[in-house]
C-alpha cells in the first residue's frame, strides 16, 4: 500500500505497543503526529477498503491472537504547551507525563492520576478516574478528526475535518465519552484547565496516590482495571461490601475487585493469564498469555459473579480485532 507522505508498514507484531504485552500483527501499520498524516492515513484506509483503529499508549485494550486485518493508526502527537494555568498537550503525550508536568509548574488538579498509565488521547477517551478524581473535571476543550464517511476521496481535505469539543460536549460518563461512542471521532489534542497550587503539596499527594497504588495495583503487564465498576440494586450485597469494607458505597457502585474476591476467584489461572494475587480486578500476563486465555478467563469471571452475586459485570478494556 502506497502514500505520498508517510509510511505505512506491514505485519508489523502489536503486542509490544500495548501494556498487556499480548496480540497478533497489524496488517497493516503507521504512525503519525498531526492532522495532515491522520488525513493522509485515513485516505489510505479508504482507497483500500481497510479498517482503522487507532492506537495511544496501549492501555486498556485486548488485542486479538490474529491481530488486526487492517490499518493501525499510532497517534505519535506528543506535543506540549503551558498556558498559565493550562496545558495544551497532544493526545499522543503519555497521561504520566502530563501529570509531571503539571506538578512541575505548580498546577493543581491531576494529582489523583499519578501513576496511570496510556496516553492522554485514551485517558480523555475512557474518562480515566481514580481516587476521588476523572479527567473531565479538568478538560476544557479536545480537537478532534472527524472522520467523513461519505467523503469525496479524490480532494485531500475532503475525508476529514477538524472540530474543537467543549467540556460539554464530550459527553463524559463513568469511564466513556462522546469519543468512545464514536468511531469516527479521533482525539488530536487537548486543553487541560488546571489551577495554580503549592508544588511541594501537589508532590506529596502524588506520593500517596503512588504509594496506594503500589500497593494494590499488580507489576505483571495488564491493560489496567479490567471491569467496570457496576451499579448494584442488591440492598443486601451493599450492606455486606459496607460491612466487609468499613466504607459507604457511592452512587450505588461496588468495586468489580471487591465482587470478584467474593466469589474466590483471586489467583485463578487459564493458560498464562491470571486474576492478580494483589488486586482481583486485574487480569494479568504471568508469561506467554494469549488473548484466547484472557477471553476466556473473563468469561468465566462474569459467569462466576452473575451467578454467584446476581451481578453483571462489563469490560472496561477494548477487545481489538476479535
């Protein structure tokens, strides 16, 4: 497959592009950094037929042991600007870096998000969140490329455009967005509103959160949490988590970790994937897992709680190519 401004790869294995260290080979693959080579990819895909999917920092998705039968898009935008108060960073950045950035201008806002790992494009597009905070409560506009699905290919700015999302209308939601609801939507850029704070006392509360972190979150390579935190009616098993738990449930949410201990499963293995001995809501790679191992762990796992507890749990990772 041939382009005039950048390169485009074949078979090129995925597996170390993601945090989980699994999945097959692209069909094909490229990377790009601004809005010129998503447009020039995009126009590939289309005068070839290809599917796309577009790849962050890697987290948070389930790539498929046949890989991807068509055009991997790398968003490489790494860009990096402070505006008072506000950094305008690209979706390509990773989200640990624009958090040290933050730290190191003295703005206040991302200090539960130390230690997260992906880049800021996916953080935008899964609405990150841990400790209290998402990332909606400080995004104050996202650029993105439109995909034109009935694009005139022959005219180079005709298969894409741009547009300039407000807070508002990113439609976030507990771990979504207009951006994952929308294929067509490629996050490019971001505006993130901070606020001036004391950097010794930013620091010591990203050595809290890293702390916590470090202490339940597992080193085997995972994508990140692996199931939603689901939205219980069961007074009973809420009263018991509460009990168990010493803590109050929000919003009628239990944590996926916390229903998944109670059904025995910390430390269950098929093939080279297992339910992390420190945090059950991870499923991790103990060594040469296949996608096909982590599938059908999953599987057995929402089975075992629906079953069990009378509770459905839903992916919060991707699943690429299956």
């Amino acid at each position: 497959m041939k382009s005039q401004g950048i390169k485009i790869q074949e078979n090129i294995p995925l597996a170390p592009f993601t945090t989980f260290k699994i999945g097959g080979p692209a069909r094909f693959f490229c990377e790009v950094s601004s809005e010129e080579e998503i447009s020039e990819a995009l126009r590939c895909a289309k005068d070839n037929n290809l599917k796309i999917f577009v790849l962050g920092g890697g987290s948070n998705i389930l790539i498929s042991d046949d890989g991807f039968d068509g055009l991997v898009i790398r968003i490489l935008n790494t860009s990096c600007i402070i505006h008072d108060t506000s950094i305008e960073c690209g979706a390509g950045l990773s989200f640990s870096k624009a958090v040290g950035l933050a730290k190191e201008n003295s703005l206040s806002g991302l200090a539960w998000a130390a230690g997260i790992p992906g880049s800021v494009g996916g953080a935008i597009r899964g609405n990150a969140g841990a400790y209290g905070g998402e990332i909606k409560d400080c995004i104050e506009s996202v650029k993105v490329v439109e995909i034109m699905q009935n694009a005139n290919l022959k005219n180079k700015n005709d298969n894409a455009k741009l547009k300039i999302f407000t807070n508002s209308e990113c439609g976030f939601n507990y771990r979504s967005s207009i951006f994952k609801q929308n294929q067509n939507l490629i996050i490019l850029s971001c505006v993130l509103k901070l606020e001036k704070g004391d950097k010794a006392g930013i620091e010591a509360k990203m050595k809290e959160v890293i702390g916590k972190r470090a202490q339940k979150i597992p080193t085997d390579p995972s994508p990140g949490s692996f199931f939603q935190n689901p939205t219980v009616t069961n007074k009973n098993l809420i009263a018991r988590f509460e009990k168990d738990m010493e803590t109050s449930c929000r919003d009628s949410k239990l944590p996926a970790g916390w229903l998944i201990d109670e059904t025995g499963l910390r430390g269950k293995k098929i093939g080279g994937a297992m339910v992390s001995e420190k945090h059950a809501n991870f499923v991790v790679n103990i060594g040469g897992a296949k996608a096909q191992d982590i599938m059908m762990l999953a599987s057995y796992i929402k089975m075992k709680v629906r079953d069990e507890l009378g509770v459905q749990l839903k992916e919060e990772i991707q699943y690429v190519g299956f």
